[in-house]
C-alpha cells in the first residue's frame, strides 16, 4: 500500500510544484495539468539531483521540503527550456 501513496504523492506534489513553477516563471498559459505534472515531477528529480550535489541533506528531509525542491527544480527546468527554445526573455 505504501508504493500507492508514493506514487500518489509524486503525482500531487509534481502537479502543485509544476503549476506554482509555471505561476512563476509565466508559462502557466502553455500548460496543462498534463504538462504540470510532468515539470513538477522532472523538476524534483532535477532540484534533488543540484542539491544533493551541493551537499545538502535531502535525505529524509519530509512532503514539504520535497514540495519546495520541486518548486526550485521546476522553476530551473522551465529556465532552460525557456532558454534554449527562445520563448521569452529569460
């Protein structure tokens, strides 16, 4: 049961953090729930990856500081799709 609720879990926090990501980078208007999901879930693998390689204890660490290293992780990956597809200024 407990494989359920992670996965769960990945997917609410992925969306929540894609779309607060999305809020702050403004391409929430380019985004579905669909590609929330996605940003959000990539961004945490992303932020846990760039802090884990800084040093930061990610072990352990609970839903809201996951939360928050998928918003960071998030907001980089639209950064650089932003970066490199030329949409806006970034």
């Amino acid at each position: 049961m407990g494989a359920e609720v992670g996965w769960i879990a990945w997917i609410v926090i992925g969306g929540l953090a894609g779309w607060i990501a999305s809020k702050f980078m403004g391409t929430d208007a380019q985004q579905g729930i669909f590609l929330n999901i996605v940003v959000g879930v990539v961004g945490a693998f992303l932020g846990g990856f760039l802090l884990g390689a800084l040093g930061v204890d990610i072990e352990g660490a609970g839903y809201f500081f996951s939360f928050l290293t998928a918003i960071l992780g998030a907001c980089i990956l639209l950064f650089l799709v932003k970066l490199v597809t030329g949409r806006g200024k970034a």
